[in-house]
C-alpha cells in the first residue's frame, strides 16, 4: 500500500508543479482575469473550512444535521468577507496594518489544518508516516510557489475546481444505486447529535476567520464585481459539500461515523480505488495548501519587505510543517486563531461608520485577546479548545471587549491634550 501512496502523491504533486510552473506561458484577453483567480480561488480558499472543520464534525456523524452545518460552515467566508470588504478601505494605516497580521494569523491556521489534515488521511488511508507526508505536501507547495507567486495558486484552484467534483459525483451516483433516500431522514446507523453549543461556536469561528479572511479579501479586492463573485464562491464550496456528504449519507445508511468501521472499509477498497482516491485528496489538499500560503506570503511580505516574499515563504511553511506535526488536533489552532479574528472584527466596528478612519484597534484587540483567554481558563481550557460553548462565549467576550475598549479609545483624539494640574 505504501507503493500505491507514494505513487498517487507524486502523480499529483507532479501535475499541481506542471500546472504552477507553466502559468502565463500562453498570454491571453482572459490572461489578467485569471491571474486574480476569482470565484474559483474563493472556493478553494472555502474549501479549507471544511477540510480542517470535518475532523470537527465527522467524530459525531456525518448526517443530515451536520451536512447542513458544514454547507453553511464553507458558505459563509466569502459572504462576511464580502459584506465587511469595504472595512479594510476606511481604516487608517496602524488599524489596517493590525487587520492584515491577523489575517496572516488566520491563513497560518489554515495551511496548518490542511497539512494536519493530509498528515492524519494518508497515514490511516495510505499506511505512510504522518510526518513524511507532511512535510512533502509542504515544501512542494512552497517549492512552486516560490518559482511562480500568487499566481500559480490561483491555476491550481482552476484545476481544482475539476478534480474536486470527481469523487463526490461518483460517491453521489453509487449512493443513490446502492442506498435509499428514505435514511437520510432516518439514519440506519446510529450517531451522536451535535449540541447547540458546538455548532454555535462553529459558526462563530468561521463568521470571525471570515472577516479577516486574506485568502478571500485578496481576491474580492481585485475583481470588478465583488459580491458576484463572493456569491459564487460560496455557492460552489457548498454545492461540493452536498454532493460529498449525501453521497457518503446515502452509501452508508444514513450516516457516515468517523471513526468507524465505515472509515475502514474505504480503507479496505481495492489498491486502484484507494489510489484514485489519495491522487484526488493530494490535489485538493496541496492546492488548498497554496492557497493560504500565497495569502500570507504576500501580506507578510508587504507588513515586512516586498522584496522578501521567498524568504517570508519559506519561514511560513517550514513553521507550518513543525506546527502541524506537533498538533494533537487540528481544531486547536483554528480556535486560537479565530479569538485573535474575534477580537480584531470588534476592534474595528468603530470604523464602519467612517467616523474614526486613524483608529488604533490594538488596545481593543489585546484586551478582547486576554479577556477571551481568560473566560477560557475559567470555563476550562480543554472545553474551549473542542468546539463546546465555552468556545462560543469566548469568542463573544472577545469580540465585546475589543468591541468596547475600541469605542472608549476612539473617543479620544490622538492630538488631545491631557490637563496637567497646577
């Protein structure tokens, strides 16, 4: 099997190069519209929600409920994204400098999921070491990025767009011949309701992480039409995830539990069909991978110096592929990253009414960031870092506090003169 994997991760590694490395090879009229991505980069850039979410998700059962929940879960990025795009433009220098290092927070979160995430599927799938194949996805991604920029992320999610529909159509029509729709409503196979509390600080999350969304806001920047494309990216992600999951619904009863003995069983699908299926999940997982990596790259090298983004590059990924290696869950990061996006989203209300363009929003983020840790520590740290409603009312203090110390600070003219007493 370790044969198998390893030629199904080259082959797909090879191709996603192959694809980076030509691009802008043949100049085109539609060569400037493709260099931005559009929808198709927001989708991919979607598509790691439900990629470090799932493991989330999948423990409890992959049914109707949480079908519905990771719909909205991919949906919902590039619609906050695209309602608040505007924010970023009516932001004086230090607040939209803060905005952009959470952003870069956030896409960090991500690209690590997604490695942790490849790590944990083809080890249990392929039988290789986690470690390897974290650490190949990684520097492959960084290596044809480093060649050609931003804009061979932006080819891969073309291709990606193609390759990811194919395993859940064919999920799809072997559900619908092998299962019957009536165990969508009524799962032969038990599973445990996700909680209100979980599903709450789910969406929570994923609202906070949208916001400062660099993936997504990069993309909805350059475009003439940025609310059609937000709509579409929204849209494709949420129609995978449907095809995805009714299909597994379908093939399994009703309900797919993770970990089961239904995960086994793909694992016990013949040599070729196993192989499909890594080439399939190495080239969405990678292209996902470069997606957020060429978002923090270019905004950590603007918050830096231009003229090293291959060196920002480079510590970004190999950071990653340490952090992910080391990550007991790929949950975790993605919580810590949201509290900072949590607080930032609060820190900058004031700026929405155009009132307060010279806003200093990291007073209000540091004191959202403690408060939120704090509330944690008291309601348990353990609980707050699994997606409980511990989490949900972290981030919510978060958000108030920045929220508040904001609006106090802005108040207050930087040039104000403080009285000095006699």
């Amino acid at each position: 099997m370790g044969l198998v994997t390893a030629i199904a991760v080259g082959i797909a590694l090879l191709i996603l190069a192959i694809v980076s490395v030509t691009v802008g090879t043949r100049p085109t009229d539609k060569s400037a519209a493709r260099m931005n991505g559009g929808p198709v980069s927001v989708f991919v850039a979607s598509l790691a929600y439900a990629i470090v979410l799932t493991p989330v998700i999948a423990p409890a059962g992959l049914n109707l409920p949480t079908m519905v929940l990771l719909i909205v879960v991919v949906a919902l990025p590039p619609i906050i994204s695209g309602l608040f795009l505007r924010t970023r433009t009516r932001m004086g220098e230090s607040a939209r400098r803060a905005f952009d290092i959470v952003g870069v927070i956030a896409s960090f979160a991500l690209l690590v999921g997604i490695l942790a995430t490849a790590g944990a599927l083809l080890s249990l799938m392929g039988g290789v070491n986690r470690y390897l194949v974290i650490a190949v996805i990684g520097i492959a991604v960084a290596a044809y990025l480093l060649a050609r920029g931003r804009q061979s992320a932006n080819r891969t999610s073309r291709w990606t767009l193609v390759m990811a529909f194919l395993i859940p159509v064919l999920l799809l029509i072997g559900g619908a011949a092998l299962g019957s729709p009536a165990t969508i409503a009524a799962p032969l196979v038990p599973s445990t309701e996700i909680s209100v509390g979980t599903a709450f600080a789910l969406l929570l999350t994923v609202v906070a992480m949208g916001f400062v969304d660099l993936a997504i806001g990069q993309v909805l920047r350059a475009v003439p039409n940025p609310s059609k494309t937000a709509l579409r990216g929204a849209v494709i992600p949420a129609a995978f995830v449907l095809v995805f999951s009714l299909g597994l619904i379908l093939l399994y009863g009703g309900a797919f539990v993770a970990p089961s003995l239904q995960a086994f069983l793909l694992a016990a699908l013949p040599a070729v069909g196993i192989g499909f299926f890594l080439f399939f999940a190495v080239f969405v997982l990678a292209s996902a991978a470069d997606t957020q990596l060429a978002a923090a790259s270019d905004a950590g090298a603007e918050l830096s110096d231009p003229g090293q983004r291959h060196v920002v590059s480079l510590a970004i990924i190999v950071v990653a592929v340490v952090v992910a290696m080391l990550l007991p869950a790929t949950g975790q990061i993605f919580i810590v990253a949201a509290l900072f996006a949590a607080a930032t989203f609060g820190a900058v209300l004031p700026t929405l009414g155009g009132g307060v363009p010279d806003l200093q929003p990291i007073p209000g983020i540091a004191v959202g960031v403690v408060g939120g840790i704090a509330i944690a520590l008291l309601m348990g740290m353990e609980s707050a870092l699994r997606f409980e409603s511990s989490t949900a009312i972290a981030l919510f203090v978060a958000f108030l506090l920045a929220a508040s110390t904001s609006l106090v600070v802005a108040k207050r003219p930087a040039d104000e003169a403080v009285p000095v007493s006699d």
